[in-house]
C-alpha cells in the first residue's frame, strides 16, 4: 500500500538518504518537503520526486525565486513552513529530520494530527520528550526512530525479556578527537572536529559528537522511547561504528547488534514500521580484514556528557535550555570566533549557573525558555 510522506529537511544528509531510499523503496511517495536555504540541492533532487506537490523554504529570498521558477508545486515561504505543512497538508508520515529545536512543533503537531513520526530530530525528545509522550499515551500517533543506536535496541529488546535485562548499551564512535589526549585538547580547530571518523553528517552533530553531547541525548531519547531508567544505559566506544547497540542481560552474557554504519538502515527500519527491508544498504565485509575494536569511555574527556544526564534529571525545561545554549555556541565556534575549550567551558558555566528552569511547561514555555537561552549566550560571549 502507498504511503504519502511529508519530509522536514530535506536537503541535509538524512532527508537526501530519505529520498534516495524512497527511490529504491516505491511504496513510499514524497509528496512535501522543507528546507531552509539550499534550494540548489532539491534542485537536483527534483528529478527522484515525482510526486512532489508541496515545497517550504525558510530562506524568503531563495523561497520567492524557486516559487516563480516551479509555478507547479504550492510552495510556502517563512520561518514557519514546517509547522505549516505538517498542520495543513496530507500526508500518512513524516520523516522530521530537522536539525535543533526547529524540529520540536513540527513533532509535536504530527502526533497531535494522529501520523506516523519517523523521527531523526533528538532535540524533539530531549526538549520536549514528556509532551510527545503525552499524545502517544492518548493513542494519537505512532513515534518511529530514525537513529542507529535507537533501532538497534528495538531490534535487541524484541528478542529478549526485558526482565532479564540489566543495562542497555548504546555505543559510541568517540568523535574526531577520541585519539586526542586530554591535555593537547587547547590545539584542536574546527576542521579537526568536523573530521568524524566514521560518519558523514551534519556539523552540530558531528561537533556534538566529538563532544559527547549528542550521546547524551541518545540516552535521553533511550529512556523515553523504551520507558528505560537512564541510570541503566551505559556506553561503551566502537572504533568501527558497526556496533550500533548492545543489552547485558543479567546473567552477564551479551546482545550485540553489528551492521553497517549506513543511515539508509535505520531510515528503512523507521519508514517500513519495524520491518527489515532489502535495500542498497554499505555491507560489513568479513571476509576482508575485519576486527571488532572497544575502549572504555572516558567521562574526563567529555566533560558535557555527565553536564547533560545531571541536566536532564533536573526535568522542566532545564533540556530546553542547555540544548539551546549548546546549538548556540556552536554556532561561535563553528565561526571561530571561540576555541574548543572556550566552547567546553562556556556551555557548561551558562547550564549551570543561569538555568531557566519552569517545572511543569508546556510547548510555549519550552519555546520561551529556547530564546531566552539564546540570548544569554549572545550577551555572554559579547
């Protein structure tokens, strides 16, 4: 059967896997898409969406351009669009792989119109986990992750008794400075830390995972999606990245899941429900050379990993805003206007001693406290 899909950030690494997949995959059909300013990449993606109808750019200027070069599609312009198309178009899901707090509403509001989320976006849970928790409990939706550690655990926890379980185990890569000692950490520059080991991805996620930062919203995202304590996920570095995610059971024997460090994997898993489905999928070669290497974790290194765990056990909007501070200074260093370790130290200094915290908010507040948190920033390095 068909199923109309609505992607959110369609011109980033996940959103042009999705389309790619979608190709090979033809039960699925594109019918909208958001972007924010690169219209040249849906420019040469035009040809792969053939059932396109509806387009939303951020960017007005770039909007307005595309809008009178393709008159065929209904194309949307502002700040807003994704919010828009999910509240106004039709569609059975959408595949939200919006980077930041962007992708929050546009998550929120899917489940509230009773759709299929398939959801890259972590800031989603980490910000606002209990609010989308709410709607699923009401039965409206279905919440679908697109993430490799995430489908990993689903694959292990339909295998086991959850009751035999003592710890999950989400892995990690360790970043592009995982082989950098503590003490040469002052040296680093921005390229340094865009050069992920394993992975080709965005920048915040890629200067996130160097971090620690996004493993720590992996855990989040963990503890809602499978109702787990957090104090019982562990995490244990993977050079190769085929090792996506791991159980111990109580009888300390383990789950490991191993395949490809290919997003295709967890975008197919999360579109067809569950369901494994053949695809151009990368392959894990074992008859090459193959070994399978770990290294404990080490939490002096990345400092913000324990920041974000301590963070979010404080509830409220107290993720709101670290998260926002995070995407925020980011932002300086990428600029270079700030070094890694200044990046280290601001994040960790504004989370914890100029907190915003509402104990029991709702989506405006949590949007409230996101700019509020911006700003700090901008008055802090200024």
């Amino acid at each position: 059967m068909i199923k109309e899909v609505l992607l959110l950030g369609a011109t980033g690494s996940i959103g042009t896997q999705t389309i790619s997949l979608c190709c090979e995959q033809r039960d699925f059909h594109i019918v909208g898409v958001s972007l924010s300013s690169r219209t040249e990449v849906l420019e040469e993606n035009l040809k792969y969406l053939p059932y396109l109808r509806e387009v939303g750019i951020v960017d007005i200027k770039k909007g307005e351009e595309f809008k009178k070069k393709h008159p065929q599609y209904r194309v949307l312009i502002g700040e807003d669009v994704s919010v828009r198309l999910v509240k106004e178009s039709n569609y059975d899901k959408v595949v939200n792989s919006l980077v930041g707090e962007s992708g929050f509403l546009p998550s929120l509001y899917t489940l509230r119109r009773n759709k299929d989320l398939c959801l890259a976006n972590k800031e989603s849970l980490v910000i606002g986990g209990f609010l989308l928790k709410e709607e699923l409990k009401k039965g409206n939706g279905r919440l679908f992750a697109i993430d490799s550690e995430h489908v990993a655990l689903a694959k292990l926890l339909s295998k086991v008794n959850r009751d035999e379980v003592d710890n999950m185990i989400i892995t990690a890569s360790g970043g592009s400075l995982r082989d950098y000692p503590k003490e040469e950490l002052y040296k680093v520059t921005v390229e340094d830390v865009l050069k992920h080991p394993t992975w080709n991805m965005g920048k915040r996620i890629t200067i996130d995972s160097a971090t620690m930062v996004n493993k720590g919203f992996e855990f989040i995202e963990a503890s809602y999606l499978y109702d787990w304590d957090i104090d019982n996920i562990k995490v244990l570095i993977n050079d190769e990245s085929i090792v996506h995610s791991a159980l111990l059971m109580k009888d300390n024997s383990y789950f490991f899941e191993v395949g490809p460090s290919d997003m295709k994997v967890p975008i197919s898993f999360a579109l067809n429900e569950g369901r494994r489905i053949k695809s151009s999928y990368k392959n894990v070669d074992f008859d090459c050379k193959c070994s399978i290497n770990f290294r404990k974790f080490d939490p002096e290194k990345y400092p913000l990993f324990s920041l974000v765990l301590k963070t979010f056990k404080k509830g409220g909007t107290s993720m709101a805003f670290l998260n926002a501070v995070d995407e925020e200074v980011i932002k300086y260093f990428v600029s270079k206007k700030i070094s890694y370790l200044d990046m280290i130290s601001i994040i960790n200094d504004l989370v914890e001693n100029k907190m915003i915290y509402i104990p029991s908010p709702d989506e405006e507040d949590i949007l409230r406290v996101d700019s509020k948190a911006r700003q700090l920033v901008k008055e802090y390095i200024k």
